[in-house]
C-alpha cells in the first residue's frame, strides 16, 4: 500500500508529521514525500524542512492521499495545477483526506463534494 503524503511551502508540521507517525508503521506501507517540486519543502516555521523525493507530477497513483494543512496552503487554493494533480490522484486513491486546512484545500479542487 502506497501513502503519499503531499507538502508544500509553508505546511504545518504537526498537521503532516502525526499521521506520518501512525500510518507509515503500518506493515507494508511505502511512504513518499512529495510537493509540487522535489527538494526541501519549508516548514511554516521556517526552521523545518522536508525532503520532497519527487514532484507531485511524477506520482501516478497512490491508495492514500494525505493532504496536510498550513499557511501556505491556502495559495495551493487558487492554483489549478496543483489542484489537478489532487484530483488525478484522488482518482486512483482507496483513501483521501485532509488534516486542519488541507481539507479546504481538497474542497478547492472539487473533492468533497458528495462526501
């Protein structure tokens, strides 16, 4: 089973890294780390990064799709780029969700609609 887990410049930590804790034990579980470019991925705090090991354009399907919240989200709100790559994925994901904003973000492209 794939997690993958989508961060983005300015993303809350906590929001990202509770459930990281919990799902990616789960045995069998293939974490990934990935944002609308590879590379570190600040933090809204400016003191934490994360290595985004690929681009959200390179992920061609997962079974969760985790969504954090955070600052910076709510630009990711307007951008229809990254707002299809959510779509796309949630198209092949057994599981999508989203933690504090991220859920606002799923709204944004069109994901809870009916849910």
């Amino acid at each position: 089973m794939k997690l993958t887990i989508v961060i983005f410049d300015g993303f809350t930590s906590i929001d990202a890294m509770g459930g990281y804790e919990v799902l990616a034990r789960i045995p069998g579980m293939e974490t990934e780390w990935v944002a609308p470019t590879a590379g570190v991925i600040a933090a809204d705090t400016r003191a934490l990064g994360v290595l985004a090991w690929r681009a959200l354009a390179d992920v061609e399907r997962t079974d969760i799709l985790y969504v954090p919240g955070g600052p910076g989200g709510a630009l990711l709100e307007k951008d229809e780029e990254f707002l299809g790559h959510l779509r796309r994925l949630d198209a092949t994901s057994t599981w999508t969700f989203g933690v504090c904003n991220g859920g606002a973000t799923l709204a944004a492209a069109g994901l809870l609609k009916g849910r």
